[in-house]
C-alpha cells in the first residue's frame, strides 16, 4: 500500500517538476536579473558588507526583529537537508552536472529573492496582534488588487499544505534516518525530544524563532563549512576535476539516466532545480515572510540583505557538501560488492543524509559526524523556520485564533515525521515546493515593475547622495 502511494506521489512530482515549472522558475530568475541590471550579482560585496556593520546595517523603522536577524531567522529555514541530504540527492539522481544547475538557480535566485523580500516590505500589514506580517500572500493582495486576491489565497493554502513537508516532515525525517545509522538512537525517541525542543521555541512567536535562529545558524553554518574546507584540503588535488565533473556532466548525456541527451540534461536540470529551490527557496517566496518583520522602512536595503541568503545557503554551503561528495574516496558498495574505484554518490546508499555523512568519513577520521551534528542542528532551525511561514500563511486565511492551536500540531507533526519513510517525506517536500512556486512567480512578473521602479528610484538617490528611497516612483 506504501509503496502504491509512493509511486503516486512521485509521478506527480514528476509532473510539477517538469520543463513548465522549471522554465518558469529559471525565466522568472533571469527576466529580474536583467530588469534589475545585474544589481543582484553587482551589489553583492554591498550586501555582505551590511552583514558585519551591526547596526549601522540595520536600518530604522517598525517591525519585530532586526534587518540581519530576519535573514537569519530566513536562513534557519534554507540551510537544512537541502544542504546535505538535498545536495546528496540531486547529484545521485541528476548526476554531478545537477549542481551546475543549483548554481545557476542561485544565481538568478538572488534577484528573485531580492524581489520577494522588497515586496515583502513594501505590502506588510500589521495584525490584530500589533505584530507586523508579510510575504507573498500580502504583496499579492496589497499589490496586485482585489481581482488577484484568489492568487493570495492560492499561496496561503499551498504553503500551509507545503510547510508540513518540506519544512518537518523531511527535517525531522533526516534527523532521526541519521542518528538511527550513527548512534543507534529509535527514531521516535529523536522524534520526541525534537518535538518538545521546537514546541520550547515557536510558543514565542517570532522573536523568539529570531533569537534562537541569529545565535545557531552563524555558528553551524562556520562549524560545517570549516569541516567541509579540512575535507577539501585533504582531497585537494581531486577538487579541480570535480568542478570540471560537474560542468561537463551538465550538458553530456552521461550526467544522468536517459535514452538521450535531452532526456539526461532535463533530468540534472530538474533536479538541480528543484533541489536548489528547496536548499536556497528563491522563489518560492517563504522568506520573505521571515523578511517582512524586519524592523526597516528601507525595501530595498532589506531585499539587498536578503539576497545573501541565496548566496550563503547553495553558493557556499551546498558548493562544499557537493565538492565534499564528488571528492570522497571509493567506498565499498551494500552486498560487498565493488571494483575499488565506485564513488560515495554511485554507491547504492538508500539515505541521502548517509551518502554525504559517507563522503565526508571516508575523507577524514570522524567526518561523519561533522554531518551528524550539522545536520541535525541545521534541521531544528529549519524546523523552526518553516513553522513561522505555517503559521503566517493559517493567519492569513483563519486569523490569529489560529495561531496556538497550529504550534502545537505542528510540533506533533515534527515527532510523526520522524518515523515517516525517507521516500515519502522527500516526495512531500519536492511537491510542496513546486505548488508553492507558482503562484508566487506569477505575483513577481506582475509586480515586477514596482520592483524595477523601487530599485532605480533608490539607485538614483544613491548618486545625488540622497541616501537611500524606500517608495516606487509614481
């Protein structure tokens, strides 16, 4: 019966993520990239200087949490198994030149995350609560009028239908498949002690999930990366070849299963795709939902820090796993058998999480748990992350009588995820992706041009030293 609904579930993932979608998310990613002038990729080092000025980078204005802990509280809900498992995954169904195509959604993503996170600004309301609310379903209504206000609730819905997924069930999943393999812990005992951790930190709204998010991400995201460079070092002179393995493989036909070069390319294009949108989730619109409590009146200076979360999360952080994986020696395959040159990613591992956690044990004494520990810390941000964008989507549709009674279902969630099947959670999470996708890409094209104007009417005041301006030119 399982496996029926598996297979059901996978046809229909294949379905969503076929050519339509990912030219739409591509295409989106470009057509801003241009209409913004590159900005995106040009202002980059502007972006991360305002990452370390402190306050000097957090701009003023009403909101709940600062400009730099709504990136973190953002990036809590991208750097998670998309990192590790995700990456894991993309590579041993697309093959290496998938990631090619990670890099390319991430470069286009900066401008569509850019965009989402402006709009975000620009379009929030504050509720019953006093607490400032925001993200796609807001920009639609607010910016879009009343004749696209089923546009608004079509993302409302698919992202409380997505968030159990792709922000718990896959998370919680990845978590408790790892420590079963490496500490030998029952699932639902992870399951349990995860759930009584995150039900700790979402009773407190977002600044809660803010403050908790701005201490752990910084300090897992240098853990992990400083793990991944040792691993790098020690395999160095394989490093330049796994780069060249990974463009090659992105338009050969050898990249991944097919009878021809179409089918292959398709098949790393998709799955970078979609892989790459569920680590760095640039355009899917979800943070902006965290962005859109910022404490700014700048749209555009918090769009600008924004965009590094695409940067940080499949750039940095999803660029080493992949290197990690590519450059890990031969390990022996399930049943024994092996001809002593078989790579991590071709060795039969059914978990994703275990190929890397492989990949970087086999390069280093102990790297797995270099893995382990990243993993599971980068899941319970995730976790909590993804609860934030849940609930904002329940009270966009319900109200904030909702919100208490989801917290505690949604913690309920994260102990059943735990025990779910690993194909299962991953199917959920890919399908949620791409549902919630749509309609948020739809909203960015149509509101594309207040994008535009907002983005040349502040450049403007840049050169007459204006500083910077936060409304669209009329």
């Amino acid at each position: 019966m399982l496996h029926s609904i598996i297979s059901g579930l996978n046809a229909i993932d294949s379905f969503i993520w076929g050519p339509p979608l990912v030219i739409l998310l591509f295409g989106t990613g470009l057509y801003l990239t241009i209409g913004l002038r590159f900005m995106s990729i040009r202002r980059l080092p502007y972006a991360i200087s305002l990452l370390f000025a402190g306050k000097k980078g957090g701009g003023k204005g009403e909101g709940e949490i600062s400009p730099i802990a709504a990136l973190f509280t953002a990036l809590s809900a991208t750097i998670g198994t998309g990192n590790i498992a995700g990456v894991a995954t993309a590579i041993t169904l697309g093959g290496p030149g998938a990631v090619f195509w990670m890099w390319m959604t991430a470069v286009v993503g900066m401008a569509t995350k850019y965009s989402e996170a402006l709009l975000a600004v620009r379009f929030r309301e504050v509720d019953e609560r006093g607490v400032h609310v925001g993200g796609p379903m807001y920009y639609i209504k607010n910016g879009m009028g009343k004749n696209w206000i089923w546009l608004a609730w079509a993302f409302a819905i698919l992202t409380a239908i997505a968030a159990p997924g792709t922000g718990n069930l896959v998370q919680a999943n990845g978590v408790s498949a790892l420590f079963a393999d490496n500490l030998h812990i029952a699932t639902w005992q992870t399951g349990l002690a995860m759930a009584i951790l995150v039900f700790l930190v979402i009773m407190g709204g977002v600044k809660s999930i803010a403050k908790v998010a701005s201490f752990l991400v910084p300090i897992m995201a240098l853990f992990y990366i400083g793990g991944a460079l040792i691993v790098l070092a020690t395999n160095a002179p394989l490093v330049p070849a796994a780069f060249m393995q990974i463009i090659h493989d992105a338009f050969n036909p050898s990249a991944a299963a097919g009878g021809f070069i179409g089918a292959s390319v398709m098949v790393a294009m998709s799955q970078g795709a979609n892989r790459g949108s569920f680590s760095n989730e640039a355009g899917l619109g979800s943070a902006a939902i965290a962005h859109a409590a910022a404490k700014t009146n700048d749209p555009v200076r918090q769009g600008t820090i924004a965009m590094l979360g695409t940067f940080i999360d499949t750039l940095v952080v999803c660029t080493m796993t992949a290197l990690v994986i590519l450059t890990a020696p031969a390990i022996f395959a399930p049943g024994g058998v092996v001809d002593g040159t078989l790579p991590v990613w071709q060795s039969g591992i059914a978990s994703a999480a275990s190929v890397t956690a492989k990949a970087f044990g086999a390069s280093i004494p102990g790297g797995q748990w270099i893995v382990t520990i990243g993993l599971a810390v980068f899941a319970f941000t995730t976790i909590l992350g993804w609860a934030l964008y849940g609930e904002r989507s329940m009270e966009f549709m319900f109200g904030v009588k909702v919100i208490p009674y989801y917290r505690v279902a949604w913690c309920i969630i994260v102990y059943l995820g735990a025990v779910y099947s690993n194909d299962l959670a991953w199917t959920l999470a890919s399908i949620g992706n791409g549902l919630m996708a749509a309609p948020n890409l739809i909203a960015l094209l149509g509101l594309s041009g207040v994008i535009f104007a907002m983005t040349r009417k502040d450049q403007k005041a840049r050169k007459e030293g204006k500083g910077q301006a936060s409304e669209p030119a009329e």
